[in-house]
C-alpha cells in the first residue's frame, strides 16, 4: 500500500510517528521549568498564566515537529542508504514528502501564530528560531560537530519559554542558562547516537564526531560535554535561587547521565536506545517535578 492509497487517518498516525511526537517529553519540561522561574521573577501567580503555558506548549511541540519533519525530508536519501534507518517512513513509502511537507508547513504555520498570540518579540523572533532546526539537517554534509548544532536549536526552548511570560530579555540570564545546559545535554546524546552509525557515515560521506574522531574519542566528548552541562544545571539552580528539592533532582540527572555513559561503551553499543528513552526521559521528568516541587515550596 503506497502514501496515496492510505486512508487519512492512517496517514496522520504514520506522519506522527515520523516525526516522533511521543518524544517531545524530553524538551517540554524545560521549557515549563523557564516559564514557571520566569513568572516567579514577575512575583506573579502561575494561575495568571496558564493561557502563556498554553500557548509554550503548542509552540514547542509545533517547532519540534516542523524540525522533525524538515529533518527526515532533507534526510531521507541518506536514510535509505543506512541499514538502520531505511525502515523510516519516507524510505519505505508509508509517508509521502508531499504529505511530510504539508505537516512541516502546518507545524510551522501553527508555531509562528502561537509565538504572535504570546507577545510581539515572540512572533519577530520566531522565524531565527526556525533557522537553527532547518540548519541541523545540512550540519551533517559539512562539519564533524553536527551535533552541537542540534544543541543550538535545542537551546532555543527555555529562552522562548522565558520571553513567552515576561516579552522581554530583560533578567533572562538564568534561561539562557538553562537554554545552555540543555542544549548540550540533548547534543552530548546525540554524539552517543551518533556512535551507531559511524561505520555507516564514512562509507557513505555523512560528517559526525564518531565519524571523523572514532567510537572512542566520541564517547569521551560526549562526557565533557554531559559534565559541562551538569555544571551548567548547578549555575542555573543557583541563578533560579531553587533550593533543596532541586538539588535532589539535580542528583538525579547526574545518575541518569552516568548511566547512559556506563552502559553505553566503545564494545558494546547494543544499549543506546536504552539509554536515550529510558535515561534522558527520567532526567526530564525527574529534574522538572523535583524543580516545581522547589518552586512550589518557596
């Protein structure tokens, strides 16, 4: 059954499943937390603002899978060559490029008038945060480090979040921060993904760290990199003024980090899934509920 011949609903699950929607849980809490130290810093009460949080949420899920969908497009002829990903959607034919275009167009669309409903920085600001999501894909062609342009993108999000309360720049160093922090946690992963295929890479001209470097020097920047970002989690919490609850979360996240680096090593990268789905989803949850608990305390 082609892309043409698939009935509509058949084909909005399979696009969703293209772009991996479930996994907009790893940006989102973050995105809540900038918000929620952002309405802290205006001294007003979270009630005032669910319809902002509102209008956060169908930003970032919109802008993720606008850069999911541009990804997996501009992508896809190198998917076909890796045995690992030629089961993708737009590979096997299960998502038409006309209907994956059609869904970036509508995410994208969906993204700028949520940024125009927030405040007017927002919807002027909105078309550079689309830059750094259409780039990552290309990162790929031209340098060792595309993963650090992910990280770029992925930083995004709390400073978006952070103008989304406040419209202003204004006091936002702690966003920008966490912005930081969590772009190079999502980036560190993605060298650890990235190990997967290095083989793959080289034989076929796309450019990574694992790549360029080998598993083992690629592994070994991906936990400076994981090291910074914990840092950059501590500066934050101390700019943020979170107290004990934070910390105990912010212990968390150091286990998960050590454990995607424990089980994932030069030999042996069979447990990579499981450390991107299991690891990073409880380094999210865990850091953003212990983080509401703190600010709910203060």
């Amino acid at each position: 059954m082609t892309a043409a011949t698939v009935p509509h609903r058949g084909r909005i699950k399979a696009f969703l499943r293209l772009v991996m929607i479930e996994h907009s849980i790893f940006a989102l809490p973050f995105a809540y937390l900038s918000s929620l130290v952002a309405i802290q810093s205006l001294d007003d009460a979270v009630g005032g603002h669910w319809f902002d949080l509102v209008l956060v949420t169908i930003a970032m899920v919109s802008g993720r899978t606008f850069a999911m969908a541009a990804n997996r497009i501009l992508d896809r002829k190198i998917d076909a060559l890796n045995p690992r990903t030629q089961n993708r959607e737009l590979v096997t034919g299960a998502v038409s490029v006309r209907t994956a275009w059609t869904g970036a167009t509508i995410s994208l669309v969906v993204l700028i008038v949520a940024a125009g409903l927030l405040n007017p920085l927002c919807l002027v600001l909105s078309p550079l945060a689309v830059v750094p999501l259409v780039v990552y894909p290309y990162a790929k062609r031209f340098t060792n480090f595309p993963h650090y342009v992910l990280a770029l993108a992925q930083a995004v999000a709390p400073v978006g979040a952070w103008l989304a309360i406040t419209g202003t720049f204004a006091g936002s160093w702690a966003a920008w921060v966490l912005g930081v922090a969590v772009g190079l946690w999502i980036g560190g992963f993605d060298i650890i993904y990235a190990c997967q295929d290095a083989e793959v890479d080289r034989r076929i001209g796309v450019h990574s760290t694992p790549a360029r470097y080998g598993v083992r020097t690629a592994l070994q920047i991906s936990t400076v990199t994981h090291v910074v970002t914990f840092a950059l989690f501590v500066w934050f919490g101390e700019l943020a003024g979170l107290g004990w609850a934070w910390w105990i979360g912010l212990l968390l996240t150091g286990a998960g980090l050590v454990y995607q680096h424990v089980v994932v090593t030069e030999t042996d990268l069979s447990r990579v899934n499981r450390a991107f789905l299991n690891a990073n989803g409880f380094i999210a949850i865990a850091i953003f509920v212990l983080a509401v608990l703190d600010i709910a305390l203060l």
